[in-house]
C-alpha cells in the first residue's frame, strides 16, 4: 500500500509543479523564457506527467488571462464568488477552456498574444486517443502495486485521470474563498490558503498574486514559501531559464 500511496503523491507533486512552472508562471505569464529546447522540453514534461488532463499552454494561458481580467465577476471562467459550487464552478471551467483549445470560442485579441504553440501536440493532446490511452497506462500501474485485499485503492485512479481540473478547482476555488488577504484593495475576492498551499506548490497566495500579478514570487511575508519560485531561481542559477526584465504580459 505505501508504494501506490509514494506513486500517487509523486504523480500529484510533479504535475503541481508543471501547471504552476510551465503553464501558469512561463505561458500565461511570461515571468522567464526558456530556449527552444527547454520550451519543447517542458511542454513534453507537461504532457507526460498530466497525462489524460493535460491541459495544453495556448489555451491554458488564454483562460488564466481572462481570469486576470475579469476576476470574480460574471465574465471570470471560475469565479467560486458567482458560482459557489465547485463542481459546478469546474463544469463551467471546462467548458470554456474546450472552447478555447478547439478555436470554437472567440477571445479578445488581447488575449492571445505571446502564446506558446505547438499545434501538433495540441491536436495529439486533445484527441480521446491520447487521453484514453495515457489514462490506461495508470491502470498495469496499480495492478502491479496494489496488495490484495486493497482493492479500494483503484479509487484514486480517477484522480490521476483528472489531476491537471483537480489542481486548478482547488487554487480557483479556494484561492478566492479561503484565507486570509495581505492586500485587502485589490478588485477581486483573492485569498492567501496557507494552509494548503503545500498542495500546490505556492499556487494558493492567490491575494498576493492578484496584487502584484507581475512578481513571479507568490510569497511576500515571512512565514510565505513559494516552493516553484525557490526551483525557478535555481533554473535561473543553472542557466535554463532567464527570468524576464519585461512585465508579464496582460495582468490585472
């Protein structure tokens, strides 16, 4: 039982640090660049360890974008202020981030720029091929290290299924329901969830990151440690990624 419980939590930690390094703080945001190796290298590293959820950079950071934009109002994709039901919050999510993957919905021009793309992968990605088959794999997975007698254990296979939504419901929903506010002026509900951040790698200090959307680093007071920001500057350290000079483009 302990090695499905060590694979769980390593498949959860990796695809943590992917959404919030590669998706979140290199394609929405811009807070570094990366060569066309390492580019292409994340991107892969990213479909790998989200596997069936993976949820590809152009349209990820155009959501995030509008999530910036329109923080807690009728027009976020994920506000848990308008939809206070999660499930619903993450239907909601879905549907318009499938908009946007598959170019069915039309985004604002602002929206779209300094994208990162890779169209071949982006149609791989979003085939049922793709997910059907990278969600198989997790199931020789378990049957190898499941005891008898365990069987309940295959309960967390969905979870592995649908990890990329899972992380993003926790740090949309709690990140503007529970905590507490370093910077109460901002316009939105943005919240700090310590507690939880260890879950997410520096994603839940929401309010810090509202209020100074262009500051790759979450964490701002004492107790605060933005997990992905420390590996970052190591990345910078090493020469793999330079951060930028440039504001981040199209934040709150």
């Amino acid at each position: 039982m302990t090695e499905v419980f060590v694979f769980f939590i390593s498949h959860w930690m990796l695809s943590a640090f992917a959404q919030s390094f590669f998706l979140h703080r290199y394609a929405a945001h811009g807070y570094f660049t990366l060569n066309r190796f390492w580019e292409k290298f994340f991107y892969l590293f990213t479909m790998a360890v989200q596997g069936p959820s993976f949820l590809n950079p152009r349209a990820y950071a155009i959501l995030h974008r509008m999530h910036h934009a329109y923080s807690d109002t009728p027009d976020d994709p994920h506000s848990p202020v308008i939809i206070p039901n999660i499930f619903k919050m993450m239907w909601r999510t879905a549907d318009i981030y499938d908009g946007i993957s598959r170019n069915n919905l039309l985004v604002k021009e602002k929206f779209t720029q300094t994208l990162t793309l890779w169209p071949t992968m982006e149609k791989i990605s979003n085939s049922w091929y793709y997910r059907i088959g990278t969600g198989a794999l997790f199931v020789p997975v378990y049957y190898a290290l499941v005891p008898a007698g365990q069987e309940w254990l295959y309960l967390l296979l969905p979870i592995h299924w649908l990890m990329g939504p899972i992380h993003g419901a926790i740090v949309n929903w709690a990140g503007h329901k529970v905590g507490y506010r370093n910077y109460p002026k901002t316009h939105d509900n943005s919240k700090n969830s310590l507690w939880l951040d260890f879950l997410i790698l520096g994603e839940l200090y929401q309010n810090n990151h509202h209020a100074r959307a262009n500051n790759p680093n979450f964490a701002r007071r004492w107790f605060e440690m933005d997990i992905t920001w420390q590996i970052i500057r190591l990345l910078a350290w090493g020469g793999i990624v330079k951060l930028s000079k440039t504001k981040a483009p199209l934040l709150a």
